[in-house]
C-alpha cells in the first residue's frame, strides 16, 4: 500500500528512510521476484522492522522473501548488542528450523529401482506428523541435558560421531544455553519429540546430484553428479514454538513501552542489557541445541535405514554430515559497520548465513571455499547447495536466501491441489516417491505453492551473498 521502491542497483531495491524509520529497508531480488514480494505483506512487514531499536544498515528482505509473523520470512536484521534490541518474532516460532545435508557413495544407478522399499523404510522408522513420539522417548532430565549440550548429548549416547559435530554450526552445542529459562510447559511438550520430524513444510528426501557447478568447491564438499543425497529439513518441535509463545507474553507484560513505540505488535522485542533479553537469548540457545539433537537423532537413524535396505554399513556407505544450517535464529556476532566492529544480534528468519572463505567460524574443512548454505526448491524442484559469497559480510551480514519462498498460503493451496493428483504425478512424471501422513500436506506443499529456486539462487550467486556449487534433485520425500 503506497510503499515506493528505489533501485539501487541491478537486483537490489530500497524503501528509503522516512518517518519514524531509523534506516531504509532492502529488498534483494530480480523484477520478476520483486513483483512476487510485492503481492502480499512483506514490503510493509521488512519496512515495519526499521523502526526497531538499534537497526543497523538496513532491514533486509531476501530474494525467497514473503509474508510471516510481524517480521517476514526471508527477512535480515541486525540490532545492536547494546542498545538494541532482540525479537522471537523476528527469530521465528520455529527456532533453529533448519537443513542439514548427509553424503553418501551411493549413486542414482544404485538405488532405482528400490526407491519405495526406501521410502516405506524411513516413512516407518522416522517419526513424523502432529502426533507425539521420538526417536528418544524421555523425561525432562534428558530435555534439559539436551538443552544445554546439544549434539554433545547425542555423540554420548550413540547418535552421533565426532565428525558430526564438526560440521554443524557452532559445532552442534550453542554456548550460553539455559535450560532454567525454558518453561516446564515447552519441557513438557519437546519431551516426546526428541528425534521427530514434525509435519507441514517439514521433510526427509533423498535426492541425487544433477549439477555441479564449480568443481573445485564441489571437490571440497564432496559432491559429485549423479551421487546420491540426503536433505533433512525440521526445527525444534513444541519446544521452540512454546518457547517463543512464552516470551512474546513476557515481552508484553514487561516492556510495554518499546511495544507500543513500534508499528507492529507482532515485532514485539525485548531492549538489549534486559534481564528479559538476557533471558530470551538463553533460552532461544537452549532451543538452538533441542533443534540440532533432532535432526541428528533423524541423520543417524537415516544411515541406519540405509544400512538395511542397502546391506551394507553406513560407513562404508560414506554417509557423513556435509552440513548444518541453521534458518531460525538471532546470533550475537562481530560485524564492521562504517569500519568499526560492533556486536550485534544478527536475526536470520526464513535466511541462512553464509559465511565467506577465510571467515574464523567456517569449519576447518571448508574454510579454504566458504561455509555450504542448502537452499531446499520443493519436493519437485531443484535443491541448491551454495557456499558463502565474497560480497555477503559487505550486503547482507554473512546471509542468504533460505528456500524458495511460498507463492501461495496453505489454504490457498489447499483449493488448489488435491494429495493424490500431486503424488501421483510425482511419480508417474518425475520418478520422485513421495510418502506423508495425510493428503492435505501434500497439497499444502505441492511444488507450485512455491517461487522458482533456479531465480531465487540465481539472484543470490549474481549478487556474490550465496554462490552455486551444486544442484540436486528429489527421489524420495517424507513428510507429516
Ligand atoms: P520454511 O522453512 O520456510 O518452511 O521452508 C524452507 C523451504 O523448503 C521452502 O521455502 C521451500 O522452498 C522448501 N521446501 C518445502 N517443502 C519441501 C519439500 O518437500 N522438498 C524440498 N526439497 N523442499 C521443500
Ligand atoms: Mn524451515
Ligand atoms: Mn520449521
């Protein structure tokens, strides 16, 4: 409504500062994505987020950018560390919802023809949909170890190898976690879900590699084509989404008056130096490692699927963790803002980082090439695998794009496709086997409720934030 977009450049948008905004906000993207964003809420929503204490640069909205809770998903913030502020909504109800992305030796040739005796296999042994039950069935005791250890806890009972540690971020165990400051209700629900997929957008699919781009970067990641994949993609169940319901209340009860300062309730924020801040950041740590414990708890019983269907031992299938990335998060982190470092919480909803080469936290392994960023498309798209951009600490602090982005709402979707068609045709045109708890999620993640991620990515690699490496395609797909 009335919002007016300058260019800047080619592929980058301002809505300039006016008003009580305290920067212009920044669309990244191409015309034809531009005029996607423009169709739902999301430019008033990433202007909204200017007026937040202690924004830096500018608000930023990514090229899969569009409508989400007070803050869109795809949306980039940078508040100060000390005068700022924090924000669940800008964190997003999922914390640490993310991807992680397993290698494997196998190759396409191998596994056709067995594609639905995989998929009923790990359609039964990960759990997923609305329904309780985990990988780990446990009491709170164990909820709180894993808030605060992280994959640590999972290398210790089995889950786990070193190695997987190594390549996740933060190395799977966030630091500054508190179990105390998650409630007994979030406990209470996150308990029974340890090692659960969850349902809606959420998925586990095998994929094979079709392109790779850039071989050397390709080397380094250990991708080739025609090598088969595994791409889990889920958060921290009702652990986080209580967790972040339990601080927005808090938020409203104790800092009314930065509430009612802003445009939006919905970008409710805690100032920095709070207790209420110290608190929240605390317990979205804690949140941070529930989420990382399931989806490795979800890796490693993947290799053991494998292990049977294949008959062969999970190392000996190659089946290592290339990455982790977190989507959902607020990071305290060190940026040069007008040559000065500044601590700052760096928000990423519905965004990935995607740290540069040479950059301290990129794992030893990649350090040489840039940290990996896995961009999903859809369950009949491409899937990307990128690594950090030169330019990305300079336009986007450290991120990119997170997915494709939804073109359409559920229910939306939900008019327009039925289940069974979308599966049916999956298989019949594609070759992709597609098993879910019920036909609606189906519907409600058909690939054409989704923006094209071959445009999404390409804008990222045109920009330098997030550059190619790799292409993937699906074969088998579970979800909720
Ligand atoms: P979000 O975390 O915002 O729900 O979604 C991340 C991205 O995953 C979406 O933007 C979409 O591009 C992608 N996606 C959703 N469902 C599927 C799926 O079943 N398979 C794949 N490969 N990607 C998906
Ligand atoms: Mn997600
Ligand atoms: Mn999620």
């Amino acid at each position: 409504d009335g919002i007016t977009l300058e260019q800047v450049r080619e592929y980058v948008w301002e809505v300039p500062q006016e008003g009580d905004m305290r920067v212009p906000a920044r669309v990244l993207a191409s015309e034809a994505l531009l005029e996607e964003i423009s169709e739902d809420k999301t430019l008033e929503q990433i202007t909204n987020t200017t007026h937040l204490p202690g924004i830096t640069n500018y608000a930023i909205c990514m090229p899969d950018g569009h409508q989400g809770y007070g803050f869109p998903v795809g949306g980039v913030g940078a508040l100060d560390a000390e005068n700022g502020c924090i924000s669940p909504g800008a964190v997003g109800y999922d914390i640490n919802c993310g991807v992680r992305m397993m290698r494997t030796n196998l190759t396409y040739d191998e596994l056709q023809g067995r594609e639905e005796e995989l998929v009923d296999s790990l359609f039964a042994n990960v759990p997923s949909g609305l329904g309780g039950g985990g990988i780990v069935e446990s009491g709170v005791d164990t909820v709180d170890e894993i808030l605060e250890r992280g994959v640590d806890w999972a290398l210790e009972h089995g889950h786990a190898v070193e190695e997987d540690l190594l390549h996740c971020e933060d190395e799977g165990m966030r630091e500054g976690a508190d179990a105390d400051k998650i409630s007994q209700k979030a406990k209470d629900r996150g308990k029974n879900q340890i090692g659960s997929l969850g349902s809606g957008n959420h998925f586990l699919e095998v994929q094979r590699v079709t392109d790779v781009f850039d071989d050397e970067v390709g080397e380094a990641f250990g991708l080739e084509e025609d090598q088969i994949v595994v791409l889990i993609h889920c958060g921290s169940r009702g652990l986080g989404h209580q967790t972040c319901n339990d601080y927005l209340r808090k938020i409203e009860q104790q800092h009314q008056g930065l509430l009612n300062q802003l445009p939006d309730k919905e970008l409710a924020a805690a100032p920095a130096g709070s207790q209420l801040a110290e608190d929240y950041y605390a317990a979205m740590n804690a949140a941070i490692n529930f989420a990382w414990v399931n989806r490795q708890l979800i890796m490693h019983r993947t290799r053991q699927v494998f292990e049977r269907v294949f008959d062969r031992s999970w190392e000996d299938m190659e089946m290592e963790l290339l990455y982790d990335v977190a989507h959902n998060i607020a990071k305290k982190e060190t940026h040069t803002v007008e040559g000065k470092e500044r601590e700052l919480y760096v928000h990423r909803k519905g965004a990935t980082r995607a740290f540069p080469a040479g950059h301290p936290e990129v794992p030893k392994a990649y350090r040489d090439v840039g940290q990996p960023v896995i961009i999903p498309g859809s369950m009949g798209a491409g899937n990307y695998v990128l690594r950090g951009g030169e330019n990305s600490m300079d336009l986007t602090f450290g991120s990119t794009a997170h997915g494709a982005g939804r073109l359409m709402s559920r229910t939306q979707a939900k008019d327009e496709y039925w289940g069974g068609d979308v599966q049916q045709e999956l298989e019949e045109q594609d070759q992709i086997y597609v098993k879910a708890q019920s036909g609606a999620t189906v519907a409600e993640e058909a690939p054409g409720v989704y923006k094209d991620v071959d445009e999404v990515v390409r804008v990222s690699d045109e920009l330098g934030i997030g550059d190619k490496v790799a292409r993937t395609f699906p074969v088998c797909n579970i979800k909720g």
